[in-house]
C-alpha cells in the first residue's frame, strides 16, 4: 500500500482526505481547527490510516503562504514526511475535470489524487538561519515599499505648506531636516525667528557622532530664512495641512528608524552564513542584495541544474507553439519568486553602471548589437548571473571578474 493524504489548508482550519492506496479513499473528509486540540485530531486521523495500511502516510498539501505553519511545524514534531507543492499545479489537475467544483473537501481528496499521479519529493525544511533571513529580507522590502508611499503623501502636503523648503538640506528625508521642519513647518514660524535661533536648533539636532562645521551649520540656517521669505505660502490657510504635515515627519522617522534596524540584522544574520561572502565576489552585488538572493534561493542543493533556478526566479521565457503558429515574442513567467526576480534585476543594473561588472558589460552589449531592447538584454543578464550564482553557490568559490 502507498497510504496518502491530502490537506486543504485554510486560516484557522484545514479539511483532510486520506488514501489507502490509489483509487481507495479512507472513511471520509475529515476537519480540524488549527489548535493543539485540533491538531490532536489530525494526528489521530494519521494514526487510523497508519494502523489500516501497515504503513505511515505521506501527507501532500498546497502552498499557502504563513496559514499551514502550524500544521507543518506538528508534522515536524512527530518526523512525518510531507509534501508541498505549487498551487499552480492542482489548479491545472482542478481544469481538467468535467465538473466545476471547488470546496475545501473537493480539495483535499484531488490533492490525494494528485499524489498518485504526479512523482513529488518530500518538502526541504530550509535552515532556520535562512528562514529567518528571508522573513527580514522580506520586511524590510515592505517597510520600505509604505515608507515611500508615506513620503509621496508627505510631498502632496509640504507643496500645499512650505514647498521652498526643498532646497534648504541636499538630503530632504535626512533627520536633521525632519526634524527641523517639523519645528518650523511654515514660513511665519522661520521669520518669527532670529537666525541665531535656527542656528542653535541645527546644532541640536545633529547627531553627536556626525559633526558638522560651522559654515555648513550657517549655510543651512540662511537657507532657511531665503526659502521662508521666498515661500509662496506666508500663511498657512488650512490648520489641517499642518496637522498632517507633523504627523507624516513622525511616521517616515519611525519607519526610517525600522528600516535601519532591519538592516543591522539583516547583515548581522547574513554574515553568519558562508555564502554571504561569496556572493558579494560578483561586482554589483552589494550587502542588501546579496541577502535578498541567499534567503530567496536557500539551499542550493534544492536545485540540481542552473535552469531549475532560473525557473524559480521566473526569468525564463514562457514558450507557445499551436499547430504551425510558432510565437517568437515570449514573455518571461514571472512564476517564480518576485523577491529574488526583483534582486537579480537589481544586481544587473548594478552591475552595469560604470561598467563594475566587466563580463556583465560585455554580455549586455553583445545583446544590443544583436538588436536586443534594453529590458530585454537585462532579462538575459540576468539569467547568465543566475547560472554564475549556482556555479558559485556550488562549488564555493569566488567570483572571477576576467
């Protein structure tokens, strides 16, 4: 016998199917909450087709995100093996029926049947190291992506309120500009002021560990009363915009207080890891990057050819062909990891400013004289990189620029 069974994971709950044999469903679907309780019952449930089969089941569920955590972490602590698969591949089984139906029990019994017609490896737990890493990873990718959202929000507020200050400090999301905007956020506050003032709330914001000289200090503080005098806005119409303003400064400080610690660890975490350091040998590739790509590929010995990685990455042409039509535009199928898709691209045009990655250089330009569009010759950067990562995530060697 090949006992099996198929769970359809949801959030909270999950339902369950079990198979003796191929062809021969076990009792009927069964349902149990995520909860020791719960998972109790899933367990009991194992331990009755294990009893009938002989033999300890396999159990296969689709990916779905953090929702199946605790059953796969309860799988773990009684050692039985499982499987994950793509939920791209039971949705292609799920086409194929006649029938359009789609339950949590109709799911769990063709997730049973998918097994015995598909050959599946059971699930490679990664490292917790690299686990960790890419939940980090992963975070800081969110933060940032509301940070700027937060600061399009914030730009929309100070054009209605002091847009003259732009031009006071090189570096406008600074802190000490924050900060010292967020004390003088209108052109009456900076003229209600001596320069003397401005002066000595500069010095005071000023991070002790950077100093500044005294020309710069002054420099910014005459900025600052120009943009007020210049400032279209004397007077502040709506008090709302003022409110919004302050409230904005202290959300983007916040979030850039976040980021800056997610980026300590990130680095932190990733220097304990050998491959940290490899990676980085490929010019373009730097600290934030390269942890994106080592916590996205994991192990690497999860893929045993170069195009399996290329694959999960989703940089791989999709390919149509129907009778004697051929298409000879393909689009890649961004099937793959968005994250890591996104820091290969990334790595790439990295690597091609000022030509730091001369191999990269070569390559690229090589496309265009073959008539390649940019994007295009960057996808193909992008995968001959892939094939330098495997080779060097491999073999454990460093990267050879020549």
């Amino acid at each position: 016998m090949n006992p099996v069974i198929g769970l359809d994971i949801s959030k909270g709950e999950s339902h369950g199917q079990a198979f003796l044999d191929r062809g021969k469903p076990f009792r009927g679907t069964f349902q149990f909450a995520h909860t020791r309780d719960g998972l109790l019952q899933l367990l009991q449930a194992i331990h009755d087709v294990e009893r009938e089969s002989g033999q300890r089941p396999t159990l296969i569920l689709e990916a779905t995100g953090h929702y199946q955590s605790p059953v796969v972490q309860f799988l773990e602590e009684h050692q039985y093996v499982y499987i994950v698969i793509n939920p791209l591949i039971s949705n292609r089984l799920r086409k194929t029926n006649l029938r359009k139906v789609k339950t949590d029990a109709a799911d769990a019994y063709l997730l049973g049947e998918l097994h015995y017609k598909e050959e599946f490896e059971p699930f490679r737990k990664r490292g917790v190291r690299l686990l960790d890493l890419r939940y980090l990873t992963r975070q800081f990718e969110s933060f940032s992506k509301m940070c700027v959202q937060t600061k399009l929000q914030f730009q929309a507020v100070l054009d209605q309120v002091f847009p003259a200050y732009k031009g006071v400090f090189g570096a406008m999301y600074s802190s000490v500009s924050l900060r010292l905007l967020y004390e003088f956020p209108t052109s009456y506050s900076v003229l209600q002021s001596d320069e003397e003032t401005i002066k000595t709330k500069i010095k005071a914001l000023l991070p002790s560990k950077r100093g500044r000289s005294e020309n710069w200090i002054n420099e910014r503080a005459q900025r600052m009363l120009d943009a007020a005098k210049q400032n279209p806005f004397q007077q502040t119409l709506y008090a709302s915009h003022l409110i919004n303003l302050k409230i904005l400064i202290s959300i983007i400080l916040q979030y850039q207080e976040h980021l800056a610690e997610l980026e300590q660890n990130i680095d932190a975490l990733a220097k304990e890891i050998e491959e940290y350091d490899l990676i980085q040998s490929i010019p373009g590739i730097g600290h934030k990057i390269a942890a994106t790509i080592l916590s996205e590929v994991g192990e690497i010995d999860r893929f045993d050819h170069p195009k399996k990685l290329v694959a999960f990455a989703g940089i791989d042409p999709s390919v149509f062909a129907s009778g004697k039509f051929t298409a000879t535009r393909n689009r890649i199928t961004k099937r793959g990891s968005r994250q890591l898709r996104y820091a290969l691209v990334m790595a790439v045009q990295c690597g091609l400013i000022r030509s730091r990655n001369t191999r990269l250089k070569e390559f690229y330009e090589r496309k265009r004289a073959e008539g390649k569009p940019h994007k295009v010759a960057l996808v193909a950067c992008a995968n001959k990189l892939v094939h330098w990562l495997h080779a060097i995530l491999k073999s454990k060697k460093t990267f050879r620029d020549a």
